[in-house]
C-alpha cells in the first residue's frame, strides 16, 4: 500500500505543467485533464466488471432512510425471476437464482453425479472401474473451477484442446465423436473464460442436443453480454426446449455487480425446485433483487458497455503489440488474453506486477496442460490500463508504450 505511485509523481508534475500554461495561454480540455489517482492494490486479475448500469445505482439510492433495508424479499424473489423470465425467452419457473453462478456451479456438479451416474447400473460400473461412467468434457482452456471440482468427486475429465493458431476455435466436431462414445456432461463457457472468443454458436449446440438427451450440455454465459446479440444469439431461450441444457449467468461481469453477488441458473423447474429445497429461502433479498431489476431493465447500459470495452481492449492489446514479445489474442468479453511468444513466463510477469500492488491472473497448470507462457489482463477503467500499460512496460525494461501516455 505505502509505494508511492509513478502515478501520483506524474499528477503532480501535470499539475506544475497546468499552472505554467494556465498563466501563459489558453488551457485546452485535454490539457486540463488530470488522470484521477490508482486506487492499490489494483486487482485486475478477477474479470470484475467496471460499471454498474445507472438503473441498479438508482434503485439503491431509494434505501435512503434507516427503516427502508427492513424488509425480507419475498422468498422466491418472484420479480426478478419474471423479469429473467421475460428477458431469456424462459417461463420464471425455470430460473435458479443464487449468490453468485460459482455457488451454482458447486450445487450442479454433486446433482448430476447423483443423478446420471446412479441412474444406471452400466455407468455405476464404469464409473468403479475407470471413472468414466459420466466424464466431464470441456475445453482445454476453461474456467478451471469447474473440472477442478468434478475431478475431486471423482469424475473423470476429457479437454477438447483449443489451438492458439486457430484463434482457439472450439472443435465441435471433435465434441461430437466425443460423445459418440458415451454420454457426458459437456462444460462450455461461452464466451470462454480465459481465451474471450465465443467457442459454440447456437446453431452449432442445437444438433448436439437432439442427439445426445443422455447427456447434460451446461452453457456458462457468465459474460455472455459482453457480446453484441445481433453478432451472437445467446443461448438461454434453448433451456426450455432442451430438457439437456442448463445455462447459468451472472451479475457480476457485464452489469458490474460482483460487490452484490446475484447469479442465476436456466434449468429445467423440477431442478430448480430440487435446488431450492436444498437451501433457505431469502438468499436474495430486498436490496439485491432491486439492484437486479434496476439493472436489467436499464436498455443503455449494454450497448455502451460493448463500445467502451472494444475502446479498452484496442487499447490494452495495441500497448502490449508496442512492448513487444507479447501476442494477444481477440476477445469479445472485459479481459484480454496473451502470451509471451519468447520464453517468457505469464507467472514472471505476474509477480513483478504483484510486488507493485498489480494482479493479473497467471495460469495454473491443469491436467496435461501447462499453460507457462500465458496471461489473462481483465479491463480496467481506462486510466488504470493504462496504468498497467507502463507498469508491464517498467518490470520488463521495455519502452513505456505511446498508448500509455
Ligand atoms: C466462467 C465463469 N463462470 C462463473 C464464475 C463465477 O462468478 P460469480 O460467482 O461471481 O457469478 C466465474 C468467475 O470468475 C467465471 O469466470
């Protein structure tokens, strides 16, 4: 916390500069601007997102007074599960709501063990004798969690690798044969989490469904609405077609709540209502379902989130091309995703920053994968990329990039 920040040396400098111009000649705007101060430790390492959507700032100031948190919501926050409802083309009955899609994530896994390997003696057997009564099947670049979990009950875990060169393309036809061999539960994050490429279409995921009712397809659209719906359709309305598919979303990202932790899955009503027994009603409550609504209903804030991300990410990934020895990869979420292409490690770098109060996610090796020369940067506000710009630039002794200015 104490290191004083290259940052605050340039304000001050800027602020001498100011005074001197304001004294000889007219100050334009640009002149004028002081960037606003780094707030450290600065974590960019968690994909947070940056900004709440007015609407769910507007319905927290209405709790304004000291009686106005009183109340319970109601205990199956039926407003905002209609507002959902409304919103993915689902009836409210097939919406789990929870703290977070990560305790979701942790519910599921446990279910569809109990469920698709006990329902039958063959994958009872298979799963004694080589743990692949029901395998896991996802991408080689996931969010690490949720394989991590499966395997510690003791699934067993296939990874589809996805090629860098092939701008990390999902193989869907390597999917299929996969599936052939036996059913499975299918984890796809989608846009994917850490490469930020949608890896599935619908088009592509509809046929699967039809042929493989055995097996649980789970679309994690955690940053779905990153991505422009015109350019992508969002899988979510499926979930009432497809008995097989479970999507599951989060305020956390695209609406810029991870400080309010409200998640939700699109399932089937029979397993939303098996879920609900499991835990207590009023998870969310008055405050939390009303920064959802408000949130939800505020038509600006997504179309101008995807214009200022595209904005960050142009910046970021121009800034790294300029410190060199960098290649980043495109993405259409709030994070970038980037590989030293000279021998470098994403955990070197990664260190470095964190001794400046900087966080970045370095990868964790997983299974037969390392993932050494890799490193994901998640958007910040734009004087905090570039902040981090010439912080990457310092600990690498390269040139700070001109972005970066
Ligand atoms: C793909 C993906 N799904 C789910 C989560 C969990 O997010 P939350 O619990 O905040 O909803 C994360 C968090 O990083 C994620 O990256």
């Amino acid at each position: 916390m104490g290191r004083e920040s290259p940052f605050t040396l340039r304000a001050g400098a800027a602020g001498l500069v100011l005074l001197a111009l304001a004294m000889s000649a007219p100050v334009t705007l640009r002149d004028s601007q002081v960037e606003p101060q780094i707030s450290l430790p600065l974590n960019l390492g968690l994909n947070d997102g940056t900004y709440a959507p007015q609407g769910a700032i507007d319905a927290l100031q209405t709790f304004d007074s000291r009686t106005s948190l009183r109340n319970y919501s109601l205990p199956e926050n039926d407003q905002l599960r209609e507002v959902i409802a409304e919103l993915d083309g689902v009836s409210a009955d097939h919406v789990f709501l929870h703290n977070g899609s990560g305790p979701i994530l942790k519910l599921c896994i446990p279910h569809i063990i109990r469920t698709q390997i006990k329902s039958s003696v063959g994958r009872v057997l298979k799963h004694l004798t080589s743990k692949s009564g029901y395998p896991i099947i996802t991408g080689s670049f996931t969010y690490s969690k949720v394989p991590k979990k499966a395997m510690g009950l003791g699934l067993k875990v296939e990874m589809i690798p996805l090629d860098p060169d092939k701008g990390f393309a999902f193989d869907v036809d390597r999917l299929d044969a996969t599936l052939r061999k036996g059913d499975g539960l299918v984890y796809i994050t989608n846009p994917n989490n850490p490469t930020g490429n949608v890896l599935i279409t619908r088009d592509q995921l509809i046929p699967l469904l039809e042929r493989y009712p055995g097996s649980r397809f789970w679309i994690d659209e955690a940053y779905v609405q990153y991505a422009d719906p015109a350019e992508h359709a969002y899988i979510s309305s499926l979930v009432s077609r497809f008995p097989n598919l479970l999507v599951s979303r989060t305020f956390s990202f695209a609406y810029g709540m991870a400080a309010v932790r409200i998640g939700y899955l699109l399932t089937q009503p029979e397993l939303v209502r098996e879920f609900w027994r499991q835990l207590t009603d009023y998870r969310i409550g008055t405050l939390q379902e009303r920064m959802a609504i408000g949130a939800l209903r505020d038509e600006q804030h997504l179309p101008w989130l995807r214009e200022t991300c595209a904005a960050q990410r142009k910046l970021l990934r121009e800034g790294l091309a300029e410190i060199g020895g960098i290649e980043s990869f495109d993405s259409v979420t709030n994070f970038v995703f980037a590989r030293f292409t000279d021998g470098r490690t994403g955990k070197m770098l990664a260190d470095k920053l964190e001794e400046r109060q900087i966080l970045i996610k370095a990868l964790e090796p997983f299974g037969p994968y390392s993932y050494e020369p890799y490193f994901r940067i998640t958007l910040g506000l734009e004087h905090e990329n570039r902040y981090l710009l010439r912080n990457i630039a310092e600990v690498l002794g390269a040139p700070i990039p001109s972005v970066a200015g």
